[in-house]
C-alpha cells in the first residue's frame, strides 16, 4: 500500500508541475483547505485506493466457500438412505482481470489526487477575494483617516482664527461640518474593514495578512492547470474502467472439492468418496454489451470534457489578461488625474489664506482629492487583484 501511494504521489506531482512558492498568504490558503470539507473527504479516500489496489493483487479475486448438504429418506419410506456432502471451492481470476483491476484502482488514485489539486484551487479563488476584500477596506480607511485629519486640522485652525475675530462664523461651521462628513464616512470604512477581516477569519481561522504579492506567473502552463489535470486523469481513468468492462465479460470460474458419505441399505453400507468440480461460466453479449457501450461513452465524454476544461482555461487566462492590462492603464490614468487635483489643492490653500478663494473653494478641491485618492487606491488594488486572477487563471496556488 506505500508503494502505491507513493507511485501515485510521483505521478500527479509530475503532473501538477513545479509547487508555487510560499507567500504570505501561504499559511491562510492552506488553513483554509483544512476548513474545507471536500477536501479532507477526498484524502480520506486514499485508504479505499490503496485497499482496492492490494485487492487486485490478492491470490483470490473473491472469498473462498463452502457448502454442507446433508440428505435422508427418513421422512418418507425409512430404507436407511443417509448422505452427507461438504464442497470447499474458490473463485478464479479471469484471464487479464487482475491488471484491468490494479489499473483502474490506480487511475482512480489519480483521479481523487487531480480532484484535490482542483478543489484547493477553488479555495485559493475564495482566500484571494477575501484578502484582496481586506486590502481594499485598509486603503480606503487609510486615505479616509488623512481626510479626517485634515479637516480636523483646519477647523482648528478656523476656530482660533474665529475666537480672535480673523474669521467669519459661517466658515467655521462649514469646516466642523466637513469633518462630521469626514468622520462618517470612516465609520462606514472601519465597519466596511471589520466586516472583511470577519470574512477572512471565518474562511481561513487566521487573520489576514499584512502584505501579499503574487508570485511571477510566467513558468505557468494551461497543460498543467488543475482543472485541466483533472479532466486527463479523467479520461484515463474512463479508459481504465473501460478495460476492466472487457475483462470481467463474464462471472468468474469456480474450483472446488468436496467429499461425500452415503450409507444405503440396499448398497453397501458405508461410501465415502471424493470429488472435484470446475465451474466454466460463458459470456452473454446481451449482458456484455450495454456495458460496453456505457464504458464507451464515458471515455467519449471525458474527451469532451478535457476540451472544454482546455478551452475554460485559455479563455479564462486571456480575459484575466485584459483586465490586468486595462487595471493598469486606468491606474496611471487615475495617478494622473490624483496629481492635477493634488496641485489645485495646493494651489486653492494658498489662495484661501490669502483671502482670494472662499472656504468652500478649499473643501470642495479636498473633496475632490480624497475621491481621487479613493479612486486611486481601489485602481491599486484592482492592478493586484487582477494579478491574483491571472495566476487563478493559470491554477496557480497563493
């Protein structure tokens, strides 16, 4: 049983490819798949793999048996008719049934270490979202908190100039009503940022970490894609079980041996004699044949099904692909458009303590800039998430 665990270990591991590095999302990810049900599930399962496999090179391909019969005329006419019979048999492999049997026991462990492999990758998707989630909600709180401070700044600064009559009431009050709005909306984001952690903590029962970026995803391949993986193992094992449908065509043939006492009155009074039986079982094609037939189209269908998966999986790779390209070019687009209200901030500040802009002027360019700088870092962490999607894409694990 070592021995095909570790036989099936060397095959999807080839299969898979080179591992992903660890990252600091590493340690997360792997919590998570420990959550996951499936998955466990599945690794249970190598037990039954590896109990069928030690069954297909067993001496019997079933149990041995046994029949006792005994007979007498006691109930009838009484002429002293006794017998008693005890036949020991066991069955026999057919004719390349026990390689059809390893091979499909093999192709099944295969196929629940390529079902693994898929089943971590869709809770890498998960574990990405909810961190990329986190991420967000800190960048957003963190611009909210300078906004905060800002206009805490300012309205100080008015209420001074206020109390030694330098400065209207009506601005006054216009800057602590920019910072009520200032403080509302960090509310909302610390409850935004609070809901997320939850979310990550309940997925992975660790917190998110501080940092994360994605591994270069250029070694990747589609060929060694999980999902597409899967669907090859698949298809080997249809071909395996297939085989197996051609092998066993028939019940398995039977040899046994049996010994048998009759007493008899009118023969001779004690005969024990001994006797061996073959049983020679024939295949029925109206039975064989539907088999076939299915066995058939399972292989069919598992081709089918590798096309598509292969198809799924370019086509997701290029799409994550384009919205990489276009998170970037919206990115420099929105770090231009940050730095030009940026400057008018500026510009408006200095204007204002001259007394050539109004207050609102200055509120509503650092309005202005603290939706840029939102829209700034939601772009940021869109041009990460998209790269999370690429190695998704690409069945790369974080």
């Amino acid at each position: 049983m070592r021995i095909l665990a570790l036989l099936i270990a060397i095959i999807v591991l080839g299969s898979l490819g080179v591992p992903a590095q660890a990252s600091e999302l590493t340690g997360a990810f792997e919590a998570a798949c420990e959550r996951t049900p499936d998955i466990p599930a599945l690794a249970a399962r190598r037990a039954e793999i590896g109990a069928k496999a030690d069954a297909a090179g067993a001496l019997l391909p079933g149990g041995p048996w046994t029949t006792l019969v005994h007979r007498t005329d006691a109930l009838t006419n009484d002429r002293g008719t006794r017998e008693y019979e005890a036949e020991f048999g066991v069955p026999i492999w057919l004719r390349g049934e026990r390689g059809a049997a390893l091979s499909a026991a093999l192709s099944e462990g295969e196929r629940i270490e390529a079902e693994i492999a898929a089943k971590r990758l869709e809770v890498a998707k998960r574990v990405r979202d909810a961190y990329w989630m986190v991420a967000e909600a800190r960048e957003k709180l963190s611009i909210a908190e300078r906004r905060r401070a800002s206009s805490g700044t300012l309205a100080k600064s008015l209420r001074d100039q206020s109390q030694s009559g330098q400065a209207q009431l009506i601005d006054t009050k216009l800057a602590d009503a920019d910072v009520g709005d200032a403080e509302a909306a960090l509310a909302a984001l610390r409850a935004e940022l609070n809901q997320a952690k939850i979310a990550f903590q309940v997925l992975t029962g660790t917190d998110a970490p501080g940092g994360f970026r994605e591994q270069n995803a250029g070694s990747a391949a589609p060929a060694n894609h999980p999902r597409v993986v899967l669907r090859t193992v698949a298809i080997q094992k249809a071909q395996a079980d297939e085989g197996l449908v051609w092998a066993v065509d028939r019940e398995r043939p039977e040899f046994s041996g049996f010994v048998n006492n009759n007493t008899d009155t009118n023969a001779e009074p004690n005969v024990t004699s001994l006797g061996v039986r073959l049983k020679i079982p024939f295949a029925y094609d109206a039975i064989n044949a539907p088999k076939r037939a299915a066995a058939a189209a399972e292989v069919i269908a598992a081709h089918e099904e590798l096309a598509l998966a292969e198809r799924e999986v370019g086509g997701d790779a290029a799409q994550a692909r384009a919205r990489l390209d276009g998170a970037r070019l919206q990115l420099a687009a929105l770090e231009s458009r940050r730095n030009a209200l940026g400057s008018v901030v500026q510009l408006t500040e200095a204007a204002q303590r001259a007394g050539q802009s109004e207050l609102n002027d200055l509120i509503r360019a650092r309005l202005q800039l603290y939706d840029a700088d939102l829209s700034r870092a939601t772009a940021r962490i869109s041009v990460e998430r998209a790269r999370s999607d690429l190695n998704q894409a690409l069945g790369l694990e974080p």
